[in-house]
C-alpha cells in the first residue's frame, strides 16, 4: 500500500458489518511506518505465537473479547476500548474467547514477518512496575479515568523509535488549537464520544464517532471539537518526534496545505 495524500475517513464498524462473522483481515491504510488493519476471529481462534525483534505491536479491541498472551507475565483478557501493546522481543499469543467473534485493530511495523518463535516460560514474572510507556502492556479506559480524573487531559500509551501514541480525552466543546505537521502523517481512532475534524481549504467537515479512523496527511492544518453532550476519547498516532506547528506567521515554518 501507498501512503495516502489525501484525508480518509474509515468507518470500521461499516467494514465489519459488511464482512460479519468469521475469519477474515482487512488491511486499511500504511502511514509509512506502520500498516494498520482490522483481524476478526471466531471463538476458540488463536494467531500463530511469535515475537518481533526490533518493534512493539500494537492493538485496540473493537468487538469481542480477546485473550493475550505477552511475554511471560499474567495473560490479559481485554474487551471492547481495550489497547494492548506487546514489547519487542516479547513471545505473544492472541485467543479469542466468549461466544462472539472478536475484530482487532493491529498497528505492525512496515516488512515486519511472523517467523521468530520462543516458547512461553513456565514461571509467570509480574508486569513492570512503571506507569508510562513504553511498558504499559494492557491499557483500560475506565482504569485511565479512575486514575487521572475528568477531562481535559492527554497520557501516554505508546512511546518507541517507531511511534508515540497519545491518548486524549476531551470535554463536550473543547476545541484544540488548529495545527499541522510538516514533516509526518497523523492518525487517530476514536474509542468514545463524537467529534468533527475541520481541515480547512475545500475539505467537507468529518463528522466521526467511536470505531471510526481518520487519516491526517502531512501539512494539512486540523481543528478537532468534541461535539454533543458526551466526553470523547481519541487515540492519536504521530511519529515519535511528534512536531505540532501552531500558527501559521512562524518564520521558520512552513506554510500549511491548502
């Protein structure tokens, strides 16, 4: 897949009432670092266990319940909002449980290949005793607020070579200072709420809601607003340099896309 040059608007819970159940994978976009795209699997369906080298894998559950496997430490049973993160060099099994089938978003690294096999130790070592990334293996929304209150606030969930995730939870009507990015494409999935994505020039208003994406290609100028009376949660994907160019009359930046 090409790297888009233009906005896309993906609508997974389109894709996954159109495909329904089963076993079946849709890729969805690359962002010139990863390919992102969506895995359904039957009940008692398991991947074949592997470990990647030189990325951390990445998933957020969108329907279902799944259980993981990572590493050696405790298995992980994640549902729906749910983001799971696999460290490098870490072994990781992915069993779909419950009644229903289970569709994952998965964000791999670009020529990544499925061949490194370990086994799983027979002693299970606890999770790391840290609260940031880049080793927060099993991230809950409703733990996330528990532990850092109501909006407005930003945390977190992915910070490697490869990616920084940031996951943002806003206030009906809080609206972020329009920016844009010169030199890489943002992402966002949107696990709560409704928004609009405002990109200016002859680009219509997105209208999204939970289980959409929305692509941002480089240099294009967003304004993101919650709408409605409920909170929102998006997940934004950037490269791990993360530069945001706020205005327009800096010097040193460059001009926006039309």
């Amino acid at each position: 897949m090409e790297v888009s040059t233009e906005p896309l608007h993906i609508k997974t819970n389109e894709i996954i009432a159109e495909k329904g159940d089963g076993q079946w994978y849709e890729p969805l976009f690359t962002d010139g670092r990863n390919n992102a795209g969506l895995i359904c699997d039957k009940p008692g369906a398991t991947n074949d266990d592997h470990y990647h080298p030189d990325f951390d894998e990445f998933w957020i559950v969108l329907k279902g319940e799944l259980e993981f496997e990572i590493g050696d430490y405790p298995k992980v049973k994640a549902s729906k909002g749910d983001m799971v993160m696999c460290p490098q060099g870490e072994r990781h099994l992915i069993r779909t449980v419950g009644t229903e089938s289970s569709v994952r978003l998965h964000l791999s690294k670009i020529g990544s290949n499925h061949d490194h096999k370990k086994p799983r130790s027979s002693e299970i070592k606890p999770f790391p005793n840290v609260s940031g990334p880049p080793n927060m293996v099993h991230s809950k929304l409703d733990f996330l607020i528990e532990q850092l209150g109501e909006p407005q606030w930003v945390t977190g969930v992915i910070d490697n070579p490869l990616n920084k995730a940031n996951l943002v939870y806003d206030a009906p009507g809080f609206p972020h200072t329009a920016h844009w990015h010169p030199e890489f494409d943002e992402w966002w999935t949107i696990l709560k709420g409704e928004l609009t994505w405002n990109l200016g020039g002859n680009y219509p208003i997105y209208h999204v809601k939970a289980g959409d994406i929305i692509f941002c290609p480089r240099g294009l100028k967003h304004h993101i607003l919650t709408q409605g009376t409920e909170t929102s949660f998006r997940l934004a994907i950037t490269d791990n340099e993360n530069l945001h160019v706020f205005t327009a009359d800096d010097e040193d930046a460059p001009p926006p896309r039309a």
